[in-house]
C-alpha cells in the first residue's frame, strides 16, 4: 500500500460536488490515498499528464478491476502492443475521415428529427428528452446496434457506468449492470448475421472484418456504449446550461466570435463529464515524495487537473476564451479518447448549433442540479422556448 497521506471524504458529498475537495488535495496533499475510495488520487495537472503516459508502472491491465470483471477485457484495459493492436482494428469506425464523411450525416438527420417533433412542445428536460436521444441514436449507428432503442442504449450505458463506479459493492447495483451487459450481448447476438452479409462503417462490423474474437468484439462494443452515450448526453445538456447561465458567452458564440466547439471543449474543462481513470500501480514507483507499491490502486483525477490552479487561471471559472489546450478532458497519451473525433462532430458541429437554432428562445425553466464524480453531469434540465 502506497505511504501516500490520508485525505477522508464524505462519499455523499464527493458526489454531489467533488471540486471543494480536489482543491484541497491539490493545495495540501496533491498525491493522497482516499480510504472511501480505496485508492491513491493524483489530482495535479502535471502529475496526471506525465504520469498516464509510463504505462509500465500506471498500467490499465486491471484483471480485478470492476470494468474488466463486469464488461470483460476491453482495449482500454490493455497496454502496449495489445492496445495499440484493438485500437487500429476499431479506426475505420472512428477515425476523422469516417466522422466526416459517414457519420455527421446520421447525426444530422437524427437531431433533426427530434427537434422538428419537440420543437411545438415548448418545453422538455435538456437531459432526458434532447441530449438522451441525440446521443443514443448517434451510439446507435457507431456502434452498428441499430437493432437497440436509444433509451435502452442511454439504460444500458448507465448501467455499466454505475457498476464500473460500484467500488462501496452495491450487490444491487452489479446486478443491474449484469442485466444491462446481457441485454447488449443478446442486440449483438441479433446483428451479427446481419453484418456478415451486409458490413458498414459500424464498430461491430469493423471488428468483425479485422478478425477480432468475439470476447473482444463484445468488450469494445460495452466499451463504447459505456464511454460513448452519457458522457455525449452530459456534454450536450452541460454546455447548453452553462452558455444559458452566461448569456454573454452565448452571445459571443451566436455572432461568431468564438466557436461553438470552444464553448464545447470550455465545458469539458470545467465540469469534466470524465472526471477519473483508474490504473493498477505495475511496479514501485514514486510521485511527489510518495512511494506507490505494486498492485495499489490509482485514480488519474482528470477533473481535478482540469481546475489546476497552476495551469488554469481562474480555473472555477467557465470562460469559452481561454486556452483549453492543456486540458485533460480527452485524456492523454496512449490512451487518448477514441471516440474524440465523433464527440466533437456530435456535440460541437451538430448538437448545439442545431439545438439553439431550432428551438427560439430557449431558456432554463428550473433547478438544475449535478451529480458525480467519476462521470459528472446534469441530472435533469427543465427548458422552455418560444413554440
């Protein structure tokens, strides 16, 4: 177990804001071992960037941890050569030609749909009736399960998030996530024949045709699910809540002086909708005077590095202007998101624009609290416009 200091949370509070806490981590004991969590937090910027990168020692292979044993071994879980292997194999779907050319267009057709059907409403949850269905019908087609509805796709997803965060072993919790894996094999199951015959550009096709096994066709594919529909939803609803509670920002985006990708990537700065990455210390090694021994557990607390107050200035702040290049929202090194190019296609290029110019007016119409610290977002998001 590493020597590092003890820092005690209040789980509950943690939850439903995390940021108090990391400050203090920060300022006081930035290498720190949480008991609540059972683990090691690295909550300073550089200490997050430099370290993910020495995969010999923060390795991702976790054959214990909670993703693995829940959603099998999936590329994330994996280093070295394995990972680089799966992360060419899954390219074709993901890769920025293929967001361009393939999958944009589904985007739009989708979000239009939905919002010419909402649009005389005058009135919905951001979360649960927009930023939901735009990122499960987009999951939808990446992952190739067109054969599963977006709200099972948003159930499913929610899931595997809630057990890969189910460290106090909530025995209800895993059974649902049981429930949520067994419902993705069974659509899987289903579109497989499907495929052989008549391929596309889709993750399950893609790794079909590379001749990957199906343990590992079936583990990205949770993977994705499980990285590739809240935190989409989240960014999406997120964004829109802060732009409406700064409207001069919103202003400054609807005139064309900042990019409605900045307003994006600001968003994923400051409330990072991934806030944790764990890691397995793979050998001893030593961060700011503490020793972490084999086998200790490690989060990468890329929430907390993104309000770094020695990278960020005023980093509690929403600024759509500043410099988000340092920011940790994607992760870093060879573990950098995926799906990255297809979250920035979804979110910044169809999702907000086309939101904010079909719905006139919008505005908040309520309370709108967060909620975690693993994966951070909007819990609901009562809107109204003019219909």
């Amino acid at each position: 177990m590493s020597d590092a200091p003890v820092y005690e949370i209040d789980p509950d509070t943690f939850w439903r804001d995390p940021y108090p806490d990391l400050a203090r981590m920060r300022a006081g004991c930035p290498v720190a071992f949480v008991p609540q969590l059972g683990a090691t937090l690295l909550t300073r910027r550089e200490d997050i960037f430099v370290n993910e990168k020495k995969v010999e020692v923060f390795s991702s292979d976790q054959p214990g941890g909670l993703m693995t044993v829940l959603m099998g071994q999936n590329l994330m879980r994996k280093d070295g050569t394995d990972h680089q292997a799966e992360r060419k194999a899954i390219f074709p779907t993901t890769s920025p030609r293929t967001v361009r050319d393939v999958w944009k267009a589904e985007f739009e057709t989708a979000t239009r749909a939905l919002l010419d059907e909402i649009a005389p409403k005058g009135r919905a949850d951001m979360v649960k009736d927009i930023a939901m269905r735009i990122s499960g019908d987009a999951l939808r087609h990446i992952t190739g399960l067109t054969n599963m509805s977006w709200q099972e796709m948003d159930r499913v997803s929610q899931g595997m998030i809630d057990g890969c965060a189910n460290y106090a072993g909530d025995p209800e919790i895993e059974a649902r996530c049981h429930d949520c894996t067994a419902s993705i094999d069974a659509h899987i199951d289903a579109m497989m024949p499907r495929l052989e015959t008549d391929p596309n550009s889709s993750l399950l096709s893609v790794q079909m045709r590379a001749g990957l096994s199906e343990e590992q066709i079936r583990a990205n594919v949770k993977l994705a699910i499980s990285g590739g529909q809240n935190e989409p939803r989240d960014a999406i609803a997120g964004t829109i809540w802060a732009l409406l509670s700064h409207p001069d920002q919103l202003r400054m985006v609807q005139v064309g002086e900042v990019s409605w990708l900045q307003a994006f990537e600001e968003y994923a700065r400051w409330m990072s909708p991934i806030g944790m990455s764990p890691r397995r210390i793979a050998r001893r090694h030593e961060v700011r005077g503490v020793t972490l021994e084999p086998e200790d557990r490690a989060f990468l607390m890329f929430g907390s590095g993104n309000r770094d107050e020695a990278v960020f200035e005023r980093p509690e702040v929403f600024d759509i202007t500043r410099d988000c290049g340092p920011s940790l929202a994607f992760g870093a090194g060879p573990h950098f998101c995926a799906g990255a190019w297809a979250s920035r296609c979804l979110i910044a290029e169809v999702a907000l624009p086309m939101i904010f110019g079909h719905l006139a007016g919008l505005r908040l119409d309520g309370e709108v609290p967060f909620g975690g610290w693993a994966f951070r977002g909007p819990l609901r998001m009562p809107v109204s416009w003019d219909a």
